[in-house]
C-alpha cells in the first residue's frame, strides 16, 4: 500500500529532524488541479507542537519527501497554510487497472492473517417476527464478516437466539387461551401481541405467565412443551427464508436455553466471589467499576440475560477457539453489555479481552419508532415489499421498467435496504428514505448494481473484445491516456478496504464505490468504448470497474447483477 510507504518516509523524515512522531493523517486526495494524490497534516500537527510555522515545516519535509518518495512520486508539493501533498507517477495507476483485471480478488489482503473471528449478530427471538431491527442488525453484522474475511481472517458466524423467557411464555399463553396452534408466523405474531398485552394490563394474566414461563424453562407440561416445540420450530424454519433472501448464513447458532444452563452454573460457582444475594437474587455489583448494579440470578433462581450472555462467552470458545469475538446488537443493551463485559472480566479475563461489542442504532421509518415490548413491530418483509413496491413505480417512471429488472427485484430491493443501512456509521440512527432507497441515479444501492450491470454490457461484446477485457493479451495494452478520476480510484480500492476492516466501517464502501460509480458512468458518458481509436484499454478500465464494484457490492453483502 502506497499509503503506509508515504507514511513511513514521513515518519523517518521526522526522526532525522529529531522531532517526535505525532498522530498525523495521510487521506485520499481528488487531485483537483493536478495538486496531488495524497494529503497530510504532518507539518500542521508537528508544527502546532513544537511552535515551528508549519508552512516553513512542511516545505522542509516537502524537500525531504521527494527524495525519499521519488520512485513512486512525481511531485511533493506544499498548499495552503502547510498541508503536503504527494502526486504519484501515472505508472501506478496503470498497474493497479492491470491487477484488477487480472485478479478477481482485486483489494484483498491479509492483514487479518491468524485471526480467527467469530461474529454473532441478528438474534431474532423465536415466538416473535424478524422485525426491521433484526434486519439491520444482520446487515451490519454480515457485512462486518465479509470485510474480515476479505482481510484475511477466518471468520465463522454465529447467530443466538431467545428461544425461552418471558416473550416465549406470553405467546404460549395466548396461544392456550385461545385454543390455537401453533402452525403459521401469523398466529405466533398475534398470540405474542395478546399475551403481550395481556401481561402489562391483567394482574392476573402476569402471574399466570410467569408461571408458565417457569413450566418452559423445566419442560414439566406435556401441552405445553408440544406447544413449545412446534412453535420454535416455525420460527427458525420462518427465519431461515429471510436468511436466504438476504444473502446469509451462519455456522452456529446458539440459543438461550442452553446458555442460560451454563450461565447459571457460573454465577452460583462465583457466589461470593464476584455475585452477592440482594433480596434474594444474584447481582453484579457494578458500581466497582463505575457501572450499574444488575441481576444476574432473579429471585426464582432464573438467569437473567446477563447470566446467559456469560454462559454464551464460554460455550462459543468452546466450540470455536476464537481470537475475536465480535458482538453486534442494538445499541438499546449498551451499559448492560458493559456491566456484562465487567463480571466477565472478573470470571473469564482472557474471554473478556477478546470481546468486542459493536452496538448498532435504529433503523427509523416515517411513521415513528418500532416497538417489540407490546407486539407493535415493523416486520422486515413488510419493509421489503413496500420497497418493492417503490422500485417498481420508480423503474416505471425513469423508463427503466424492464425483463432483466423484474427477474432481479429481489436483489435490488435487499440492496436498496443494505445501502440505506450501510451508508452511515454503525451507531447511528438511520432515518429510511424509501424513495431515496431505491433512485437509481445515485447514492444508492440500484444505482450501484445498474452500473455494475452496464460494465457487464459493455463486455459483452466480440471475442476480441472480451478477450482484452478479461486479461487475455492485456500485457500490450498500453495507456493511451493520462490516468483520471476512474484510474485513481481503482488504485486506491485496496486502501479503502483496508481502512474499512480496521475501524470495523463498511459506510467507508458505500461512500467509496458511490463515487466510482459516477466515476464511471460519467467516463461512460464523455468517452466511445467500443470501436474507439483506444478500444482495448477503454475495454480493460470498464473490467476493472467491473472487479471493483462486485467486490465492493460483495463487501456489503449486494449481488452485482449482469443485467437489469
């Protein structure tokens, strides 16, 4: 990576002077005007330390720069009150068009070598809907996993799910006072919203349910457990098909009826030691460590979420010897995760040392935020066929209504969704523009896909043609012209990846490959392609886009369609 070369010869600029390494940047440039490719605030940060002008500091380092950065830099020049900036030799950027369209893992590396990740996201509940929450949670986590896979890392996805507690039992108690079976999602839905209902209104109602929720965890009712099983067994068959539909899998699922065993064994083990008795129950006392105090063992002896996330920590090591464990939820559970991540420590250090947890926002609709505590939810597949919906109508109006579009709407509804969700920083609350979602004139995930498709028709051309494009006898094409936008984004794919792993970004994507899509749609629409005085090189940059926007897609979890 070029990044990290220019780096480096900064820093050893630095230590020749004697001055101390401060943390400094070192960005992506547009090369407006022909100023350069890459821009650092070394002289201003150093500068500021030191009391030196950073304009005269930074034309020392310029000086010194271009002699240590001449075999792969043209110019190193000073701009406004001291920034420098680096203009790499158009060499390079060819090369990097070259790769990428010979290798079809263009921007992959292994900077991730010897991790072995495991990253749990999307936890639906069985009993209740895979609402529009457990989408974003999936999005992001699946993402996450790609980007680390792409880096190197073996990566194993697990998914765990509340398949008892206290929303269990509230459907399972409708589900008994209404005499019904449990033999669709509709039925589990609308016996979750009454009995749900029924425990915030009916005294008596909340006492019949917390008994039976004790029946679930000991499996002593005959009916009750056919109830149970069969109900479970809807929901994980029912998630499965939004699983496939999103691009998803997992390798382990883990469920809180086993978790909860192991973690009660482990708090009672700890009595004393890190839980003490408060009215009866287990708690944490979280106050040491500047948290919150939280109950670990309720009063019945049942453990609580926090108790079956300790016995989760353990039971994943087991199975998977993980160097990371990566959590991905909502950021609803933030300081109860952090309570959690405490307790750990003091249990299981090493366990707690390899813990990461990666707390999402809120997808957020017009009409208001979700709600699951009563049943009230936005389901995931009534967003996708709203957004179906929308695309249909919007593809009619922009005349882009066709075969190709109608067989692929699947794919473009989830990437129209994926965008939206990936285009912003995982802890923010995302407000979901549907219309925005689905244009496909820019920042969005259709508009990403029908680029990608218009390379694939560009490429399907004569045996000629393709044969240069696919790298067949690309060693004797030569750049005709001077290296643009289109060239230099491509080089710096690699980079942005990169970036994308290390601080666990996947909107570092969205915004990068949105650019190289107007990048090229716009070489597209200044420049003839086939049958061009420079066809073979035009050719070999539309393969290289091509590679880099269905590995970017892929990044986020988007298939790259041929045809739309």
């Amino acid at each position: 990576m070029k990044q990290g070369e220019i780096r480096k010869a900064i820093q050893e600029a630095l230590e020749k002077r004697g001055n101390p390494t401060l943390s400094f940047t070192v960005e992506r440039a547009s090369d407006a005007a022909g100023q350069g490719d890459y821009a650092t605030n070394i002289a201003l940060v150093t500068g500021k330390a030191l009391g030196v002008a950073p304009q005269a500091l930074a034309q020392e380092l310029a000086c010194e720069l271009s002699q240590s950065l001449s075999s792969i830099a043209t110019s190193v020049t000073v701009a406004g009150p001291g920034f420098i900036k680096i203009k790499l030799k158009s060499e390079l950027f060819i090369s990097a068009v070259t790769e990428a369209v010979k290798n079809e893992r263009y921007g992959a590396s292994d900077m991730l070598k010897g991790e072995k990740v495991m990253i749990e996201y999307t936890d639906p509940n069985p009993f209740k809907l895979f609402h529009i929450g457990h989408l974003m949670s999936n999005t992001i986590g699946e993402s996450l996993a790609r980007l680390m896979e792409f880096g190197g890392a073996e990566v194993k996805r697990a998914n765990y799910q509340g398949d008892i507690g206290l929303h269990v039992a509230k459907t399972i108690w409708a589900l008994q006072k209404n005499n019904w079976q449990a033999d669709s999602v509709e039925i589990l839905g609308k016996a979750y919203t009454q009995g749900a209902g029924a425990y915030e209104e009916s005294e008596e109602a909340k006492l019949e349910i917390i008994a039976l929720n004790k029946k679930i965890y000991e499996r002593t009712d005959e009916r009750v457990n056919t109830l149970y099983d069969a109900g479970k067994k809807l929901s994980l068959d029912y998630f499965e098909k939004i699983y496939t539909q999103l691009g998803t899998h997992f390798d382990y699922y883990f469920f809180e009826s086993e978790t909860g065993l192991r973690g009660r064994e482990l708090v009672i083990e700890n009595k004393g030691k890190v839980f003490e008795e408060s009215d009866g129950a287990l708690v944490y006392r979280g106050e040491q460590d500047g948290l919150h105090t939280r109950v670990f063992l309720n009063s019945e002896g049942l453990p609580t979420y926090e108790a079956k996330e300790l016995g989760l920590a353990q039971l994943k090591y087991e199975r998977y010897s993980y160097t990371r464990s990566v959590v991905v939820t909502g950021n609803e559970i933030s300081e109860y995760f952090k309570v959690l991540l405490a307790a750990l420590n003091r249990i299981s250090p090493e366990l707690a040392a390899k813990t990461l947890h990666l707390p999402h926002g809120m997808l957020r609709l017009p009409m208001g935020k979700m709600s699951s505590r009563t049943g009230e939810v936005i389901t995931a597949e009534a967003l996708m066929d709203e957004v179906k919906t929308k695309i249909r109508e919007y593809a009619l109006l922009a005349e882009h209504k066709s075969e190709d579009l109608e067989k692929s709407l699947d794919v473009v509804t989830v990437a129209a969704l994926k965008y939206s969700i990936l285009k912003q920083g995982i802890g923010r609350d995302i407000i979901f523009d549907i219309d925005k979602s689905v244009s496909f004139t820019g920042d969005s995930g259709p508009y990403l896909q029908y680029t990608h498709a218009r390379t694939s028709s560009v490429l399907t051309q004569p045996r000629k043609t393709r044969e240069l494009a696919t790298g067949q006898g690309l060693g004797n094409v030569s750049a005709p012209e001077a290296p643009g936008d289109l060239e230099r984004l491509i080089f710096h794919f690699p980079e942005e990846v990169e970036r994308a792993v290390h601080d666990y970004a996947p909107q570092r994507i969205v915004s990068y490959l949105n650019e190289l899509a107007q990048a090229f749609n716009a070489y597209y629409a200044n420049n003839r392609i086939i049958g061009s005085e420079h066809e073979a090189y035009r050719l070999a940059l539309t393969a290289a886009t091509r590679t880099v926007l269905k590995n970017g897609l892929s990044l986020l979890g988007i298939t790259a369609p041929d045809k739309m």
